[in-house]
C-alpha cells in the first residue's frame, strides 16, 4: 500500500490548560476540523473540537488507533467518542505502527495505511467543564464548592505548517529511476540523495512544494505537492518508496507528469514556478523528445540528473546519445547535471539545490501570464462620470483575471489622473488576484482635468521602480484629449522598458493615442466608440501582452 495521496492543510495554535474540576481536568484547546494528531506536542491532551466536521473531507488513517497524520475530529467521529456537534476529546499519543485499516463508521470513512511513524488513540475526557461540553447544565454550582483556580499552564502545539524557504517558491516534481537498469541498491542510494536534497530544499507552506514520481515501464505517482509540507514528513515518504523494476521509460514519466502533475486538483499553485526534475541511471528506453516539448509548452522547466553516463562500449546500446539535451527546458548548460557516482551524490545536494531554487534562471516558466508586471493608468476626468468610471473599472479587472498574479507571478499596480496624479496601489501591493481585483473596484472616482503626460511620467518614476525588460506594460486608459503633451513623456517610458498600450474610449482623439503607444503604432492603440464596449477589447489587448513578452524574452 502506498502512503496517503491526500493530506489536509494544517492549522497552528497556542493553546493553555487549567487544573480545575479535579485532577484530570483541563480546559479544551480548541482546534479546527483538519488539526491532526501530528500537530500536538504533549501526551494527553483535551482538544475541543468544533461542531460541522461531519460536513467537511477529513483525512482519517486507521481504525481504533489512527496514525498521526489524521484528522484530530475526523477521527473522533469515526471513533464514536464525538458527535456532530462537536466537544471535547482527549488524545493518548502512541508509537508508529504497521496495518492501519480502514473502516466505514458513524459516517465518516477511514483509509488504510501500510505503516506510519505515530499514532494516537481517543477517549471521551472525564470531569471537563460543564460549560464546554455538548451536555450543559443550567444549575451554577454554589460558589463556596467551586475550588480555588489554578495558574493557567501553556500547551504548546506544532506550528501546522512551517514558512519553508521563501526564497524557493517552486512547486517541484522529482522523477526518480526505479528501473531493473539502476537495481536495488543504487534505488537505495537514490532515495538517500533525493531525501538530503529534499531536505535541503526546506519545504513548506510559502516555501517549495515537493512531490514524486516513479519511472519504470509506467510511471507511478508516489505523493502529491501538497502530501508533505514538513520536510520530516517528507523524508520519511521518500524513504517508504517501494523499488519497482523495469524498463526506464523516463519519456512516458515525463510526459504523465506534465499532463497530470501540476494541475490545481492535483496541488500545483497557480503563479508558482514548476520544476520537473528527472534523475535517470544511464540511459532511457523510450524517446524523450515528445515528452519534454509539452513539458516545455506547459512552462515546466525540465531539469535532467544524469547518473553514471552511458561507458564507451554501451553507447551503442543508447537509442539517442542527446536524450539530455533534447529533454531539457533548454540546451544551455544550466538544465543538465552530471553525477559520476551514486556513491559520491553528498557533495551535489546543495548546488544541485540551489540551480532549482533560482528563480531567474528558470526560464521555461517565464510565460506572459506568471511573468509581467501591468500598470493601470487610468483617466479620472470630468467627462468620464461615475457609471462610465466603474466601466472602465470592469474592464481593468477582465484584464488582470487572464493573469497567474501573485507574489512569484505577475503583478498589477494602479495610477489614477486628472491634473493630479494618485497612487491607488503599487506593483507589490497585492501578492493575489483576488486582493488585486478588489483593490481595483474599490478605487473612487476623482473627477477634474486631463494631464495624461504628467500622469505617464509620474507613473514611470514611481510605479515601475524595477526594471524588467520585456516585462513592464503599461495600459493608458482616456476618453478625451490631454492637454498636456504625451508624446515626449511615452517615449522616456519606453526608453526605460515600458511598453505602453493606448485604450481610447469616446471622444479620445487617435493622434494622441498614437503618439502614447509603443511601436509598432496599430498594435498597441485600441479604441471603442462606447464605454461598455470596452469588455470586447479584453482578449485582443491581453494577446497583444503576450505576442510582445514572446518576443522580448
């Protein structure tokens, strides 16, 4: 049986105890649905366990005794001592077994696991406040039989989910070689290396994301990038992994993981950079170019470890002797990595590390929709009118949803103009989509003149503070003439690497917005006649985006 394929997303607290109502007492920690047995620190405790979990998806492992990974309140309705209305339990922490089974109980539906590192048993606690169960009594008692309170007494729990190294944002897919070609124990000496590197990647909640796979004659999906977000966890899953055997068709793995991988039901985060990194011993039977071109196309950068090269007298036996170069996001030297050895893999764990984690260097996922960073300029003028402004709005808002917009991703910032300018918010303002939109919506309408030279200047100078050639767009929205001049300051933007796309809207005169927008002319200039046409616009601009950081990068 192969470790879990789903675990939950996981909670931190601080909690604190008192001894009241006699000795065994506690006050519950309150903990939330997906808390799992893992997170505690200390044996014994009361937990408190809100009502509703029957409604959500628990992760539950084992029957009676459930391995540490599961659900807290999951399994205590599994086990009975809970009830739909939540309340509290306690928890007896236990060593790690093998066999958890599974079982159908009180509605919820545990899964089995082969073996796991801890576990935890559940009992209904004796002598818990009355106030906090599901069974309160109404009648106080008299306060001379109350005993004298105790100082309150900090339990500790886990943190849930650790930052990891947020310097390495990626979200990352190992294919090993569980081929009859690498045996047994170089497979030993390949889940060594891969869980020291592993560990030295830091995952975590805002930092790498791992998952793996195995290839052999089909690839084998071990665990996702959301399985383990704590590098102890991870580690022991890699360990755990089972040898399969034969043939190394590292093409039918490479392709498996780019078509299923990294998908938002499998765990992959929208925005974050996705590295496939393909460990093979020798040389593969199956043909890898097919493969890594839809690898590529999907903006997965294909890093290829090559163990033990092919001696002189096997070439012959190696179908195509620039598999690696072919398989590679690209040929450059920075994608390819050689190990003489599996016995000498120690000293590459960190540099090999460090090539994955570098964001710059990652250049297969540098597409337009996880790459650039807009700025919105946008009229505010009179002649625009509050119903007509919120259009406008409307329309800025379809444009940043086509974009993968986070704090690894694309960034939008936002400049509202009349004869003043105003900074609605800056490139690294928002680190979501979500924040993103809602900030947009909820810019207020200024209302006065039209100075769209200033504006363009003061948006260069304060908006794009980095430069990022390709990169930075800049969309000028107007719906009437300036009256100041535009063309020399579009052309000091662009001297600084903006590209700027013209929007006119109504009365804005063509030979401004030509004069604003960047070469060639007719390719960055759009016009509609009317305000609500502005939404038909979105598409071609968005393309218009993409077709000028293709070409620039």
């Amino acid at each position: 049986m192969s470790l879990p394929s789903v675990l939950l997303p996981l909670t931190a607290f601080l909690f604190h105890t008192s001894s009241t109502f006699g000795s065994e007492s506690t006050v519950p920690l309150p903990v939330t649905c997906v808390t799992r047995g893992a997170d505690l620190v200390e044996d014994g405790a009361v937990v408190l366990c809100p009502p509703g979990c029957t409604q959500l998806r628990t992760s539950v492992f084992g029957t009676g005794i459930y391995a540490s990974i599961s659900s807290l309140c999951g399994a205590a309705l599994h086990s009975g001592v809970l009830g739909p209305s939540g309340g509290p339990v306690k928890v007896q922490k236990l060593h790690g077994r093998h066999n958890y089974m599974s079982s159908l109980a009180h509605g919820i539906q545990s899964q089995d696991l082969s073996r796991w590192a801890a576990s935890f048993s559940l009992t209904k606690p004796v002598n818990v406040p009355l106030e906090l169960t599901s069974e309160t009594s109404t009648t106080p008692l008299p306060a001379a039989a109350q005993p004298a309170r105790k100082p309150l007494k900090k339990l500790s729990v886990k943190k849930a989910l650790t930052g990891g190294n947020k310097e390495c944002q990626m979200d990352i897919a190992i294919v090993i070689d569980s081929s009859n070609n690498i045996g047994q124990r170089r497979f030993n000496l390949q889940k060594n290396f891969v869980a020291k590197l592993a560990a030295m990647l830091k995952v975590g909640a805002t930092g790498p994301h791992v998952g793996l796979i195995q290839a052999s004659d089909s690839p084998k999906t071990e665990f996702l990038l959301t399985n383990y977000t704590q590098s102890k966890e991870l580690v022991f899953a890699i360990k755990e992994v089972a040898y399969l055997g034969g043939d190394t068709n590292t093409g039918k793995a490479i392709m498996h993981t780019a078509e299923t991988f990294f998908t938002q039901e499998n765990g992959g985060r929208r925005g974050h950079p996705r590295v496939m990194m393909v460990l093979i011993d020798g040389w593969p039977s199956d043909d890898l170019e097919q493969a890594a071109m839809l690898a590529r196309e999907s903006g997965i950068n294909v890093f290829m470890v090559s163990v033990a090269k092919p001696a002189p007298e096997e070439l012959q036996m190696v179908r195509d002797t620039d598999f690696a170069k072919k398989a590679v996001c690209k040929d450059n030297g920075f994608f390819s990595y050689l190990i003489p050895s599996w016995f000498s893999t120690t000293k590459h764990v960190k540099p090999l590390s460090q090539r994955l984690c570098l964001l710059d260097g990652l250049l297969c996922s540098k597409t337009c929709y996880n790459s650039v960073n807009i700025g919105f300029l946008i009229d505010g003028s009179s002649s625009v009118s509050h119903a007509n402004f919120q259009l406008v709005l409307d329309f800025l808002a379809g444009i940043a949803r086509s974009f993968d917009i986070s704090d690894v991703g694309a960034r939008v910032g936002a400049v509202q103009f009349t004869y003043d300018q105003r900074m609605e918010f800056g490139l690294f303002d928002h680190s979501n989509k979500e924040d993103a939109i809602n900030a947009l919506k909820r810019i207020s309408y200024m209302s006065g003149g039209t100075a769209t030279g200033q504006a363009i200047s003061y948006t260069a100078q304060k908006l794009f503070r980095r430069t990022g050639p390709g990169r930075n767009f800049l969309i000028v929205v107007t719906d009437g003439q300036s009256y100041d001049d535009v063309r020399g300051p579009a052309v000091t933007a662009q001297t600084q690497g903006i590209t700027i796309f013209s929007v006119g809207v109504a009365w804005a005169p063509m030979d401004d917005l030509k004069a604003m927008a960047s070469e060639p002319k007719d390719g960055h200039t759009f016009f509609s006649r009317e305000f609500t046409g502005l939404t038909e616009l979105i598409p071609a601009l968005v393309r218009s985006i993409c077709r000028d950081f293709t070409e620039n990068n």
